[in-house]
C-alpha cells in the first residue's frame, strides 16, 4: 500500500528509472515531479509528501525550489554523500528525513509514514514550517570551556524565553563532559546512531532525554571509545532533526576533532560560535577554523567567541582585543569575562552559574549572548514570512 493511502497527505516525487521500477514493484507508484530547468511558480509545486532521489537529475534544483517555495511540505530525500548544503535545507522543511542509497521499500514506507504524522502534528498546532533555532558550539583548542557555554548558553535561554523547551545535544559521543557538568544522567544509545537511525523519533528521545532540575533538557551518551565509529550522519542528523520538533532551541556541544558528521551538522544548524581563548595559539587556531566553517556554511558565516576574558588592564604586556582581531583578520563577535571560582562551584554542585551567584560577570555576558542569537533569528523569521 503507498503511503500517501495511510494519510490524507498526496505522494509526489523525483525518482530515478532504477528507484522507480523498484518502488513500483513494491505497490508504491506517486505521482512524478518534474526536474526544475528554471525557477518555477509556487503553483507548480505540488504540497504534501516529496521524496527526492538524489540520483534523479534535477534533485538538488528541485529541493531548493521547494524549500524556497514550499517549506511545509514534508520532505524525504535519498542518496549518498549529499552536499553539505543540501543536507542544512533539509531542516527549512515542516518535516524532514534522509534515507541511505540502499535503503529499500519498506524503508521508504515508513520514512513516509512517519513524516506524514510529523506533518499533520504540524499542521494541527498551527506550526507548519517553524522549527526550534539550533546553535552549534565547537571549540578552537582543547579547554576552551565549550561544555560550560553550552550548558550556560541553555540556562540563560530560558531564562530570556521561560516558556521554551531548551535541550543541549552533547555530541562529544565517546568522552562527552556535560552529564557530569549538569549531575544529569547519560541515557542516550549511541548504537542507535549507526545501526537503525530510522528508529529515532519523538518518543525515542523522549526516553533517552534527562530533565534537569532548572529546566533545561540533555541528550548526553555513556562514554565509549568506540562511539565515533558507531555514529552514522544520518543518524546524527536525525537525532538533531527529530530534537528541532521537540524543543523550541536546541543547542549542540561539537567535539573540536572532526568526525564523519561534523560538516553535516554545522552545515545544518542556524548559527555555529567558535570558543577560543585570547593568547596567540588560540587566536590563530580560531581564525582558521572560522575560516574554515564559513566556507562550509555558504553565506552563514560563523561567530567568534573568546572566553575567559579579564579585566583591560594597563600593564604593558596585555594583549588587546582590537590587535588581536588585527592578527586573525577577523571580528570577535563576543566575549565571556573570567568567573573561575563560580563556574568551578556551579560544576561541582551541578547547576547553572546563575544560582551559585546570580551578578556573575560570566553570567551577564552569557545571557547578553542569548539576547543577540535570539534577536537574529527572529529577525531572519520576519523576513522570511
């Protein structure tokens, strides 16, 4: 049986000859889309289920026109190797999912059947196309206090939005710090990344999400030095895919090594910050990996924090913000003032810097940060309602 007969939501897609006389086989026969040759009208798009085989020609045009013209549609593309930027669409869409090259019939089914219920769950709360703001965290050198931003980052969001649904995602998956930092639980099954991601969804996470006493959601794994190796992109992105439907902001801790899903996650999100540290190393360190993130971004370039900040002073061995933004050839975005002996505390007791001591430096400047994001990502909504 297709799909589309399970739900009031239409099938179309753009297949390959081999893909279709596959699907065929199986009884599932949507209804064809043509490549896009030249930008389309709206009224020539089609909404309800697409599914989009990258081997198709025309699959990459067709995903843009669609999600330019038609984010709340559901959105199922399958391939291999994806661009990066085709993968970061996917998350403009009201429901979204990526199946591998071999995945097969009943793969497809009940990729579609479970979009079409994300996509009437949609509708019905009046929220069709609107997915939680995600922020990527990912550090320039080791010991950046990457873990202690993220988790603070969260905490000073719903401070500034009280009503919100917060979740870090840790995805440092073989030694990750913030179950630890938080004295939250690690529930979440690292072999589900790899061996079955089509499993993950609402209620998955749900079981695997620890609820802190502040607020604030962890998705965090048990330590594994095989984690990395286990963790597929796809599965990966799902986790973060499946989160942006949960939670009103999701924020993410990136390990600072790469890994196979490292591109695809910062590819994806709304705004990646890169920690980094006002000495020399640090500096250049960050510039580069800047560099480097805002080339795999497209015209979303990242932002540079530097942490641990002190006071300006006079002695004539400091090192000023202006010369080092002069040497990396490049803005500090933001920065984060020094409250070592707080930020240890809070670690210690398992809670935000803010109930250890609520004027913290660290603590406005956290939250002046959470303001700005915040502001940016309302206004790209504005304009693109």
């Amino acid at each position: 049986m297709m799909p589309a007969a399970r739900s009031d939501i239409p099938l179309y897609a753009l297949l390959s000859d081999a893909r279709r006389v596959q699907l065929s086989a199986a009884g599932i026969q949507p209804q064809s889309l043509k490549p896009v040759v030249t930008s389309p009208a709206t009224e020539d798009l089609p909404v309800g289920m697409i599914v989009i085989d990258f081997q198709a020609p025309g699959a990459e045009a067709l995903l843009e026109a669609y999600a330019l013209r038609r984010p709340d549609c559901a959105m199922l593309l399958i391939g291999r190797d994806l661009p990066t930027e085709s993968v970061r669409t996917l998350f403009r869409f009201a429901a979204s999912d990526l199946l591998n090259l071999d995945a097969g019939p009943a793969d497809v089914i009940a990729a579609c059947e479970r979009l079409s219920q994300a996509l009437q769950t949609s509708n019905q709360s009046n929220d069709a196309g609107k997915g939680a703001r995600c922020w990527a965290l990912r550090g320039a050198v080791g010991g950046a206090g990457v873990t202690t931003l993220a988790t603070e980052l969260a905490f000073a969001a719903l401070r500034v939005r009280p009503s919100w649904r917060v979740c870090v995602v840790d995805l440092n998956l073989t030694d990750g710090m913030s179950a630890s930092y938080l004295d939250a639980e690690k529930k979440l099954d690292v072999s589900i990344l790899g061996s079955a991601p089509e499993r993950i969804d609402a209620s998955l996470l749900n079981a695997y999400a620890f609820e802190h006493a502040k607020g604030i959601f962890l998705l965090a794994a048990p330590r594994n030095p095989n984690a990395e190796q286990m963790a597929k992109p796809e599965g990966v992105l799902r986790l973060l895919d499946v989160a942006c439907t949960m939670f009103d902001h999701v924020i993410v801790d990136v390990p600072r090594h790469r890994a196979p899903w490292t591109d695809t996650v910062l590819a994806a999100v709304d705004e990646v910050v890169v920690v980094s540290e006002l000495t020399v190393p640090s500096l250049h360190a960050a510039g580069e990996l800047c560099r480097e993130t805002d080339v795999l971004r497209q015209g979303a370039p990242s932002r540079l924090l530097l942490n641990r900040m002190f006071a300006k002073r006079t002695h004539r061995h400091s090192f000023p913000l202006d010369k080092a933004e002069r040497a990396i050839h490049r803005k500090v975005d933001h920065t984060v003032r020094s409250d070592w002996e707080h930020a240890r505390m809070a670690v210690n007791l398992g809670m935000p810097v803010a109930q250890v001591k609520p004027k913290s430096a660290l603590v406005k400047d956290v939250e002046d940060i959470a303001q700005t994001l915040l502001a940016v990502d309302e206004a790209q909504e504005a304009r693109a309602a």
